[in-house]
C-alpha cells in the first residue's frame, strides 16, 4: 500500500500509481468516493468512462456530469472560483488562498453571500471596502438566534428589539458619545423599580450641570391639572405651601424705561373657552380670601372683592374683615367698607353712613341726616363753634394734627395756650393705671403715674415729691434722694455746690468753682482753703525794753495769703473766730530780765492780748553763765471780715530775741477755728 498522499493540484493520466492512493484498487472505470468519515473508495460512475474522466481531469474541454464524486485532499475548481484547503480545512471563493474556514473574496467588488429562496425572499451578506452588511432582500425582518431562538430582530424601520440584555461600551449618535449611565438612561425610560422621587416631583438638572434629580419645589398633578410650589399634592389650580418666615411670598420684578409696569390681571366669563359668553348681574369677578386657622378651623379673617351688582354694566368693590370670630364676607351689604359703582362710585363705611360723590362749596362741612348719608352743608356741626377767619385745625396724611399751626411735624402741635379746665386730666394712657397731669383744685397741680399721685405743685409754687407741700419750701421731699457717682446739688450757675461719691465715699463742698472742704470716707473735714499761717524772725535780733509791734518777714506757710510779711498784718478773709498762738525764745542777764511777753493787738488799736507773762526764774543758765527764757502765749478772736491783728513784744529791758531756724525758736501761728 502506498504510504505517500495526493498534494492539491492537477492529476495527470497515469501519473499516480495505485499503491500512492492508499486504497485498495476498483474494477475498470470506476472512481474514488469517499463515505465522509475519511475513507476513500472505488465506485462505479455509470455515465462516463475512465477516458472521459481521465480527459476532463487533464484539462479537457468536455464537461462531464457527475451523479457522486469523492474527492481525497485538496481541491481547486477553476484557478480560485472554489478552493478546498483540506490541510486546514478551510474553502475559499474568489481566493486560492482562504484565511479562515470560509472566506468570500472579490476583487475590485464587494464580496456577497447571498441565502436565497425560491419565493424571492433572501437574506445577504455583504463585505464592502468601508461597510460591512447584514440584511435582506424584500421585507423580511433581519433576526440573529441564540440556539435556535431569534433575540434580536431588525424591523424594516430599522427598529431593533431584544429579548435579552444589552451590553455596550460606548454608543453615539454619529459623532457625540453618549456618556449616561444605565440608571439615568432608566429614569427616563421609567423602569419599574427605579425611584424617581415623589409623585408629581419634577425632573431637573442637577447641581453638576450633568446629572438628572428630582426636586419637590415645583409640583405637576397632571390627573387634575394642578401645579404645586413646595406642596406635593396641590389641591387647587396653584398651591403654594411655606414653612417658616418668607416662605410663601410672591414677588414680581420689572425693568424697562416706560412706563409699564407688572401687572396681575384676572378675566371672568361665562360659558366656556371655546364659546365665552357675558357676566350678568351679581356675578363675582374676583375674591381675595385671606383665612386664618383658630385652633378649630379656618376662617376668613379679610377679605376684598369685586362684583357685578343689580347692574351688569356696573362693578362693586366691598372689603371685609372679622368682628366677631365668624368669618368675613364682602358679599353684598356685608362689607365695612364699599365703593358702589351703581350709585355713582359713593363710599359706604360700615353701612351705616354714605359720602357723597361730589365735593361742596367753599367752607361747607359734611353733615349727616341721621339715616346714614352724608352730605356737605353751610355752617359748624352741631358741638363745635368756630368764628376762624383762618385755618384753625390742620390733620395732615401723616396724621399729624395743628392747631393754629398748619404745618404739624408731631402727632399734635398748638400755637398758642392750653387750657384744660376745672378738675379735669391730661392722661397718657388707656388703661386703669394712668399716667396724668391733673389740676387737682385751685392752682394746685398734680403729676401721678399708675393712678397715684407723684409730685404736687402748690400755688406758691413749691414742690411736693411724694407729699402735699406744707412747710413753704420750694421743695419738700418725702423719702430719700439718690444721686450717682460724681453729681451733687447746685446752686445758681453751679459754683457754689455739694457733690458726693459713693465710690470714695466722700463728699466735698464748693464755692465759686473751687473745692472748699472734703468730708473723707473716715469722717475727717479737711477745708484746702482754710486761713493758716506761720510766721517768725529771719535772724536773731535786739528788741529793746517796752511794748513795740514787730513785723516778722519769714513764712512757713500762708494758705490764702492773708498774712503780709512786709506791714506784719494778718487780715481775716472772712468773719470767725481766729485761734493765734506765739512763742517767744530770749537771750539775756540775770539781773537785766525781770519779764517778758508776746502778744497781738486788733486793728492797730486798743489792749494788745499778750495772754501770758515769763519771768526770769523760768530761764535757764547755759555753761557760759548766758541765760535764756521761752515765752507761750495763746489767744481767741472773733473777727470780722477785713480786721487785722499785729504782733507786740514788751520786754522789760533790751534782749535778744532768737530767731531763723524755720521759726523753731520765735514765732507766730493762726487759723480760723469757726465762723
């Protein structure tokens, strides 16, 4: 048996051997078949013989018609009309070459299989240079199967269905790619089982720019023709709801250099859209209710309407509030205030009295009949007299009231006196406990504040604050007076003045503006302007025998300056009484000193008040045999404002007086004790 196979090609006559076939031999004329499980045979081909296969096989130009044919390996029909590459199983069509297990190529034309019945009806396939297509001749939908089942048809629209689920990576309309995910791309199909948001939600933009949310602001009822603001079930054609301070607000803004302006316009008819028709007598034309809730239920507590009254060319509007917690209702006659068109547009307030439609004469007043109507008519009202040749009251639209003035700038302004007569009050409240001025009796006037008197002024003008005056006082007080920090009492232009501190707990005393005298917190009086002085001798000096006046020139200190260094006069700025003290000190003998003194005498005149004497026995003798001698001497004068007092050394011989030091040894003192 031959072990070498037939390649694909041409097989020349008698130019295979038998044992190369690997099969067994036939009879005469017969030809290789195969039984397609790869077994080669002999059978017999009863239309031709082995010279007419053998021929065509060669090249031969007779074409044979064969009732079976096997072929063994691979074969080619025609160059590369049909190709079959048995070593990779593979059958080509318009190629010598194929790819792949079928492959259709034409060149220079787009490569076409075509299943075709014999009814007409086809399906094709195409592969073109830019366009590949599946499709089919007629009318027939294009299907692709899934074992056997079709789950994807092509309608002849070009609508595609599934029965399965789509799995996609970028789809596009051409040129833009669409990049919603699955769950948007399901809010707007509406597939079960997404949530979308509430019923009658709307679907906006979100705050991205790019996704799609629900939003309950706007509300859309499309079953009853309602939209809602904050309110997802509207129960009337719009239906705002707020929760809140401005949360329910309307607000209408305009631009534009003319004279137009927003405009809120209602329209009434009869009959129907397609067909209107006229509004007759008594119809509404518009309600604006305003209700409020009383814990119960909701009221109308205001309203305002216009109708078409008794006569349809005509229109009233009518404002209504409520005055007993039932409701208001400007219907009809209801209303407390109403502009009546079929009475010439008259204003009826509370129906109870009417203003006339047209204005009166000069200086006429309205008047009333008495059954509701008023009209304007000559001369005063009934209680009010005026003989004015002048505008005598004035309420201007701010309701400021003038009289005598006619041009108010506060709720009431009178030029001229006010006159409140007999015992009557001017009270500034409504209540039981009044405030008030009150002319309580003849000239006596009363201020009192929660219904009790205050303060009282009598006819002498003096002042009772929590009494009835009765000491003749300007100002009599029953209870105490506190004042803050760092204010006080004054007296004409303020210079003379007490002030207290409850911070420092002091009080100081004042006159002309200059602090006079403090009280301190530990009760001591210290007065910074108080008559106080000390003087005495610059230098030791000689004084001779007798009474003779000295003037010292030197000074401790001299608070006001009273005392003058220059005469030796101390003037007393004020009348009082004055303490002076002296202390005299002496250089002398024994046998030269029998006594001794120092005193002052009053306006240069009179007795000099030595008040003290010292003799010799009360010196003492230093280790030089000197000795020396310290005379006191004290004295109190009541002096009048202007007087002056001088100083008297009387000695009973020539000595020498001590002086300089600082006045430790010579000197004299005084202050004011007490006026």
């Amino acid at each position: 048996m031959a072990t070498t196979k037939v390649t694909k090609g041409v097989i020349a006559d008698n130019a295979v051997s038998i044992d190369q076939l690997d099969v067994t031999d036939g009879s005469n004329g017969q030809v290789l078949s195969t039984d397609g499980s790869g077994t080669l045979s002999f059978t017999s081909v009863t239309s031709y013989t082995d010279s007419d296969v053998e021929t065509y096989l060669d090249g031969g130009t007779s074409t044979p018609t064969f009732s079976s044919a096997t072929v063994t390996g691979d074969a080619t029909f025609d160059t590369d009309t049909l190709v079959v590459d048995a070593t990779n199983d593979r059958v080509g069509i318009g190629t010598s070459s194929p790819a792949y297990q079928v492959e259709i190529e034409n060149t220079g034309a787009n490569a076409l299989l075509v299943l075709d019945r014999t009814d007409g009806a086809s399906t094709f396939i195409e592969g073109g240079a830019s366009d590949s297509v599946i499709g089919s001749v007629g009318s027939n939908d294009v299907k692709i199967a899934y074992n056997s089942v079709p789950v994807v048809t092509i309608g002849s629209g070009g609508d595609i269905t599934t029965s399965g689920t789509i799995t996609y990576g970028t789809l596009n309309d051409g040129s833009t790619a669409l990049t919603s995910t699955v769950a948007e791309l399901n809010y707007l199909d509406g597939v079960t089982g997404i949530t979308l948001g509430s019923a009658n939600d709307l679907l906006v933009v979100g705050s991205d720019g790019s996704s799609i949310a629900s939003d309950s602001t706007l509300a859309v009822d499309t079953g009853n023709n309602r939209l809602g603001i904050n309110q997802s079930s509207p129960e009337v054609t719009l239906h705002m709801t707020g929760e809140g301070a401005q949360t329910a607000q309307i607000r209408m803004e305009q631009y534009n250099d003319s004279s137009d302006a927003p405009d809120i316009r209602t329209r009434r008819y009869r009959g129907t859209i397609a067909s209107p028709s006229a509004v007759q007598s008594g119809d509404y034309l518009f309600r604006s209710n305003h209700e409020y809730y009383n814990g119960t239920s909701l009221l109308v507590g205001g309203a305002f309407a216009f109708d078409n009254t008794n006569n349809a060319a005509r229109t009233q509007f009518s404002v209504a509030v409520d005055t007993d917690g039932t409701g208001a209702d400007p219907a009809g006659t209801n209303g407390q205030f109403k502009i009546d068109g079929n009475d010439g547009g008259a204003i009826t307030f509370n129906n109870a009295y009417k203003f006339p439609t047209s204005d009166g004469t000069a200086n006429q007043v309205l008047s009333t009949d008495g059954s509701g109507t008023l009209s304007f008519a000559d001369g005063g009202v009934a209680g009010i007299v005026s003989s004015a040749d002048a505008t005598a009251i004035t309420i201007d639209s701010s309701e400021r009231v003038g009289i005598g003035e006619t041009s108010p700038d506060e709720s009431l302004v009178v030029s001229g006196g006010v006159k409140i007569k007999s015992t009557n009050k001017l009270s500034f409240s409504n209540t039981s406990d009044q405030t008030y001025i009150h002319a309580v009796g003849s000239n006596l006037l009363a201020f009192g504040t929660n219904s009790t008197e205050r303060i009282r002024i009598d006819s002498s003008g003096n002042v009772g604050i929590g009494k009835v005056p009765n000491r003749s006082r300007k100002l009599e007080v029953a209870g105490n007076i506190n004042l803050d920090n760092s204010y006080g009492l004054e007296w004409e232009d303020g210079g003379v003045g007490i002030v207290g501190s409850g911070a420092t707990d002091t009080m100081t005393f004042s006159t002309a503006g200059i602090e006079r005298m403090k009280i301190h917190s530990g009760g001591q009086i210290t007065a910074s302007k108080q008559p106080c002085f000390m003087c005495y001798p610059t230098s030791s000096f000689t004084a001779s025998g007798g009474s003779v006046k000295y003037t010292f020139a030197s000074e401790s200190f001299d608070n006001q300056n009273e005392y003058n260094h220059t005469t030796g006069r101390f003037t007393a700025p004020v009348d009082g009484k004055y303490l002076f003290m002296a202390e005299l000190a002496l250089q002398s003998s024994v046998s030269a000193l029998t006594y001794a003194g120092i005193g002052v005498r009053v306006n240069g005149s009179g007795d000099v008040y030595y008040g003290g004497w010292g003799y010799k026995a009360d010196g003492y003798t230093n280790s030089s045999g000197a000795h020396y001698g310290k005379i006191n001497s004290s004295v109190i004068l009541n002096l009048a404002q202007g007087d002056y007092i001088e100083l008297y050394i009387e000695l009973s011989g020539s000595h020498t007086v001590l002086g300089g030091n600082s006045g430790t040894y010579t000197r004299l003192m005084g202050h004011l004790l007490t006026a």
